[in-house]
C-alpha cells in the first residue's frame, strides 16, 4: 500500500492513496453507485473530481455473476478509476444474512478485479446488547479470516502484504457503541495485515444525531491503529464530513446525494431542506442557475430526482473542499466549530473531543496564520493545550523572585512595545508574563514563538467567568507552584478581578495588586 500524506491539522490528513487503479487524493467522499441501475453517471461523478467510486459486489454477484467476472467491475460500471466494492454488509444488517460464504464473495472480489475489496462482515449495527455485539465481532473476525486465506491462496507473487494482485483490502471494525469491542476488533485486524480499514456500524449513530458517540467510536479506532487509513461508513451529510475528517477519517461513502433526492431533500452546508418548503436556492450550482424552485418541483420525477441528486453532489464536493483548504490553512478548529454551531448535538461532540490527547499529537507544532479565538471552548484547541503543557512541564523561569501579570491586549511582539519598557522600568528584575483567557499565561521572553505570537481574540473575552476558564486556572496554579515566586504584582483587568477568587497563590507570596487602567504604560 502506498499512503502519502501531504498536509496535516487536528488528526486530519491530506494524503494520497495508490490503488492498481490509479491514486486519489484524501480526505475523499466516495458515492455510492449502483452496479447495473445507475441514475448519475461515474463520468459525470469523475467530472466533478469524485476520483473514486464504491459500488456493490453482492448485488453483482447475484445479477450478473458471470459477466463481471469476465469483463471485470470497471467495464460494468464504465469506470477506469479506482473502486471500492461492499461485499454485502449492507445487505446483512438489513435483512440478517444473505445466503453466500465470505470466501465466494473474497474470490469474486479479486476476480472483478476490485481496488479496495471489503470482506464479507457482520455489522454490530447500533444499541444491541454487549453479547450481542461480542458475537458479531467474532463472527465478522471469523469471516475474514476465511477471507485472509482466499488471498493467500491467490497471491502468487507471496507478497508480503496482505494483496493477491495488489488490491487494498479493507479490514472492516465492528463493535458500535461498545469500545473495548472496537479496540479488540482493530487490533486484531491489525495483526491479521490489513493496511486499510473501515469503521463498521456509524450510520444508526448518524442518523439519530449521536455525534458525541461516534466521536468517540473514531478516536477509539485511531487510538489502535494511529497510523493506517480509516474509511467511515455511511458519512454522507455536510454536517458530518467535518468532524469525521478532523477526528482522522481519510475517506467515506454514503448513497445520500441520491437517497436525498428520492426524498425531495436538497443540500446545503448546513443540512438539508425540504424541496417543497423552499422559495429560493441558497447555492449557484449549475442546477440552481438553471432552475427555480417552482421549476424544479414542475419536472417530472425522473428529471428531478436526477437534478437534485446532482446539486447534492455539488454540496458534498463543496464540503470537502472546504475541509481540505481548513486543513491546509491550518483553521480545521474554527471550521469544524462554525459546522458545530449548526446543531446542537454537533456541539455536544465538540465538548466530547476537546480532551481527545490524539489530536494534539497530530496537530503542527508550527502554522503559518494567527489563529483565532472566540470563545471559551477555544482554550481546548490543540495548539493552546500544548503552549500550557510546555509551560507545566519544561518551562523555568531564570527570574525567581518577582512575577509580574499583565493583560495580554493583543500587542505582538510585546517585548518591543512602550508599554513593557515602562514596565521593565518601574518592576525591575521580574518575569512578566501577559495573562488571557486562552492562553493562561505568557513569559514575554518566549512571546515571539507560536502560537503566542500569532492568535487574535475577541475583547470580549475579558467577560469570561471562573467557570469558563478550567485551563487558566490549571496553568496558574501550576506556573506559581513549580516557579516559586516570592513576589507577585498583578495588574488586573476585570477578567483577572473575576479570576483572583479562584487562584492558589502560595502563602509565602507577597501578592501585591493593581487595577489595570487602560493607556497607563
């Protein structure tokens, strides 16, 4: 397998994924197209930079067996880039089973010549009780098992990975909701060989706003497999995309664009509306620049259903785009935050993954743009969590008997402004630090290395109350305590007034405060 990655922010990656097929770049939405009866063409998916395509093997296998092993999956679909192909999960947590072995349906796979085959699995599906659940993890180990050995069998090149004409197996995790299940499914799949691997059983997550939950789901298969590409299953809305691509999910497929459509839902970035409850479309796609509402309601079925999947497919194009500029931008917080705002349970997830450790570990040390910040929630993003922990843990100050707190009033650099030599020479041999509610603290001395020197906040935030502001606290405390200052004059705005109360100042401090008096120094 080759895996390129070319750009990273938060645990997302703009890479480049190779398949015999061709590459494709990722984070990548990936339609779902049916494999005889298709409404949207795959040239027309291509046209719009949907580079790779999944379709379903089953239902090629029980309607035209023989013609796809003869002519290959790329011929039946009239597509020569790369395709994924399911195998018929879909179909088992549907209606339970569907009548073939895993190792029929593994050696159909390689001989329609699929890029990125999927095994046979058994979905856990969302909400079945723990035994349940257990039982259809080891039943779908089970399965690819058998699977493993139908590629071996049919690799005659022995490689050593797990190909038999170097396909992309998926290895699929299943446990849902009950995570020690998935750790145990990825880390098994993990030692079988896959390189690539797909997280089973989101969409009843999805589709019930549970967010937080699937939060949660991803960050525990990133957490046993860091490194390998991860593919979501079912993550077709505008809402969605974001905070699974954040989260580490490199690509994802879903039927909505057309499922949608067949509904009379229509698109937008910020969830989708009801066709007939419309007046204007808030979008200047080629279906929207082409059609009124009234006009595009007027159509008949078929010429609707087609047009509306289409400016669906123009919106999930958008979504992704817009993703891969935040990740290039180094901005994915503040987008995934503005995408947050648009529903209440995707605010919920935000609170759920402000402590997720992995994505500070995969966040750059260094961007080239300020970031910016808004609201308390912003103290959690990854590059503010690790300027405090840098503090806690490495920083000591070479000034030990005076600390001197200033409000950080969005001067950069600090250290050469009149503001800080009229301090320097009133408070002589102190450590002066500029306090904010983001950041906690900040030595002036390593003011000028980001992100300390590049962020921009809102004045507002000197409104924020003790409640708020957990992070602050934490680093205050612990900057005091590891730094033993014996004196500390602080000049307090009334942020810090509302602060003081909730400080741990140690008793041998002489603690000495001002009233901060806007264009004193």
């Amino acid at each position: 397998m080759s895996f390129e990655v070319k750009c990273t922010d938060l645990a997302a990656r703009i890479g480049k994924l190779t398949t015999p097929h061709g590459s494709f770049e990722t984070p990548s939405f990936i339609p779902v197209i049916h494999p005889t009866k298709q409404q949207i063409s795959p040239n027309f998916l291509k046209s719009l930079g949907f580079n790779c395509i999944i379709t379903n093997a089953y239902i090629a296998f029980k309607q035209s067996e023989e013609r796809a092993r003869k002519y290959g999956i790329h011929n039946i679909v009239n597509f020569d880039g790369p395709i994924m192909t399911d195998s018929g999960g879909y179909q088992v947590l549907e209606y339970g089973s569907v009548g073939v072995s895993p190792s029929t349906m593994a050696q159909f796979e390689i001989d329609i010549g699929s890029d990125i085959p999927i095994p046979l699995d058994k979905p856990t599906g969302y909400g079945l009780p723990y035994s349940v659940a257990k039982s259809y993890v080891n039943e779908t180990i089970s399965n690819i098992k058998e699977t493993v050995e139908i590629i071996e069998n049919n690799n005659n090149n022995k490689s050593n990975f797990l190909s038999s004409k170097g396909e992309l197996w998926t290895g699929t995790i299943q446990g849902a909701e009950h995570f020690d299940l998935v750790t145990y499914s990825a880390s098994i799949l993990d030692k079988m060989g896959f390189q690539f691997f797909a997280i089973g059983s989101p969409v009843e997550l999805m589709e019930s706003y549970n967010f937080s939950i699937l939060a949660e789901l991803i960050k525990t298969a990133k957490l046993a497999i860091p490194n390998k590409p991860i593919h979501l299953f079912g993550a077709g809305h505008p809402l969605t995309i974001p905070l699974a691509v954040a989260l580490g999910c490199d690509t994802f497929d879903s039927a909505s664009y057309i499922l949608y459509a067949k509904d009379n839902r229509y698109m937008y970035s910020h969830g989708t509306l009801k066709l007939d409850a419309m007046s204007y479309f808030p979008c200047c796609c080629p279906v929207c620049c082409y059609y009124t509402v009234n006009e595009l309601l007027n159509e008949d079925w078929e010429t609707r259903i087609t047009n509306l999947a289409k400016h669906n497919l123009f919106v999930l194009k958008q979504e992704v785009s817009f993703v891969k500029q935040s990740i290039f931008d180094g901005r994915l917080w503040e987008y995934v935050l503005q995408k947050a705002r648009s529903h209440p349970k995707l605010m919920d997830a935000i609170y759920t993954i402000k402590n997720f450790e992995y994505l500070q570990n995969n966040t750059p040390i260094f961007k080239q743009k300020a970031i910016y910040l808004f609201e308390p929630i912003d103290q959690h993003r990854p590059e503010l969590i690790n300027f405090r922990n840098m503090l806690i843990n490495n920083y000591r100050s070479l000034y030990n008997d005076v600390l001197l707190l200033y409000p950080d009033r969005g001067i950069r650099p600090f250290y050469l402004s009149t503001a800080f030599k009229n301090l320097i020479d009133r408070y002589s041999l102190s450590l002066v630090c500029l306090y904010n509610p983001f950041f906690g603290l900040i030595p002036v001395e390593i003011s000028d290395i980001y992100p300390a020197s590049h962020n921009v906040f809102s004045k507002h935030s000197t409104g924020f109350e003790p409640k708020d502001c957990g992070e602050f606290i934490k680093l205050f405390n612990s900057f005091v305590k590891n730094n033993h200052f014996k004196t500390a004059y602080i000049i307090a705005d009334p942020f810090m007034k509302k602060m003081l109360p909730a400080l741990d100042f140690p008793e041998y401090m002489d603690l000495k405060i001002e009233d901060f008096i806007e264009n004193t120094y």
